[in-house]
C-alpha cells in the first residue's frame, strides 16, 4: 500500500464548522482578529530572475478595502535566517523591519540598509544604495483557493474516515487509485472542471520588499522566512 498525508485535508474538514475567512487567511488569536492591520493574510517569499535579489511579501488586512491602513502602532517585520544547507542549523539571521506613521508613510531597517516616504506608487521607493526597495499599498490578494474542491475532498475524506488506518505521523494508508483521485478533486470544481478561486475580487494590504541578496545570505545562500507583526 502506498501513504499519502493529507494532513491538510483532515486539518481544513475540521475547520469547515467555521465561517470561511474572506481572504487567503488562516485561523488566528483573539488579539489579532480585533485589529485586521495586523492580521496576516499570507507571506511570499522568491528571488529575482538573475538572483541576486530577494524578494518578500506579505499581505495583512482580510477583505481590505480602499479605506484600509496599515497600523501606525505595530511593527510589520519578515524574519530571514540563512545556512549553508537544508538541514544545517541557521548561522544568521537577518529580520527587515517597517513601521508607518499616521501618514502611512512607511519606515524600513534591513541588512544595514534604510528607506522612508510614501512606498504606494507601483515603482515603490529605494534606499541611497539601491540594495533595499519598498511597495507598500492595497493589492489584489494573490493566494489561489479552490474552496469548492477542497469542500469536497473534505466530504471524501469524512466519509472514509471511519475505515482509515493511520501511522505514527497521522497519515492515512491509501491505496493509490484513492490517493489520486483526491488530489485530482483538491485540483477540480466539485463534479469535475476548471477550479474557482475563491479569493478573486478581494483585496490586502501589501508590503513587498526587494533586498540585495547578499544582505541576508551571511550565513550560507538557503534562507528561511517567516513574518510576524507586533504591537
């Protein structure tokens, strides 16, 4: 028999109970939920074409509309830390931290470097150096979400669950016909066709940094990320 996890699958049927969030979001603390310029959406992370630069977002405010702000209280921060390798403990960190006044003039320190002003035209705004550059501004909320077919491979998945055996890490044993037909549902409208995303039309707020890569790879060229916001 073959093992296929779906972890995520089970994970999302037991939060289909919940009103579902109207923008790529994930269930979050109390604190958060009643500030949504720190509620965090999703967070992006890839390299330039020629590679030599990283580039990070980040997406707060679910459903944001054209009056949304990003906090002047809070700090929107992406944490990096690099190492020669997968697997090899991180030697290096590097975090790029950005604050906006009331303005929403946005403030950003990372990897020695500084930039300040208004970062909402599309060309955002750069450091003296040219190492750090800036957007920060309302968006169209990039995460893809086939709702409707992880619907229904959640009602697969509760259906089966009774006669599922599981191992030591809590994925299922599956054969693979069963396997593949629930990532091709997870792929697929219910019924079969194109999947609909059920995130388009809705708006976040985004911060998108552009960083000399060299200013977060003092540690070896894998770098990990994650982001944080904080009062």
């Amino acid at each position: 028999m073959n093992r296929a996890c779906l972890g995520r699958a089970l994970t999302i049927a037991a939060l289909l109970c919940t009103p579902a969030a109207l923008a790529a979001d994930h269930r979050d603390g109390a604190a958060v939920l009643t500030d949504p310029s720190t509620d965090i959406n999703d967070v992006f992370a890839w390299t330039s074409t020629d590679g030599t630069k990283l580039n990070l977002a980040m997406t707060v405010f679910p459903a944001a509309t054209t009056a949304a702000k990003f906090s002047n209280v809070a700090q929107y921060v992406f944490h990096t830390a690099s190492t020669p390798g997968y697997g090899t403990p991180s030697t290096a960190t590097e975090d790029i931290l950005c604050t906006f006044d009331t303005s929403q003039k946005i403030s950003c320190w990372g990897g020695g470097e500084y930039v300040t002003g208004d970062a909402s035209a599309t060309s955002g705004i750069t450091s003296s150096s040219g190492k750090l550059r800036v957007f920060a501004g309302l968006r169209d909320d990039p995460f893809f979400f086939n709702l409707d077919g992880f619907k229904a491979t959640a009602h697969l998945v509760h259906e089966a669950a009774g006669s599922l055996t599981f191992d030591a890490a809590g994925c299922p044993a599956l054969d693979q016909t069963t396997a593949n037909a629930l990532v091709t549902q997870l792929r697929s409208a219910p019924g079969g066709g194109a999947p609909q995303d059920f995130f388009a039309g809705l708006n976040g707020l985004a911060i998108v940094i552009q960083i000399d890569k060299t200013l977060v790879t003092k540690g070896g060229s894998t770098v990990s990320v994650y982001a944080s916001t904080r009062k």
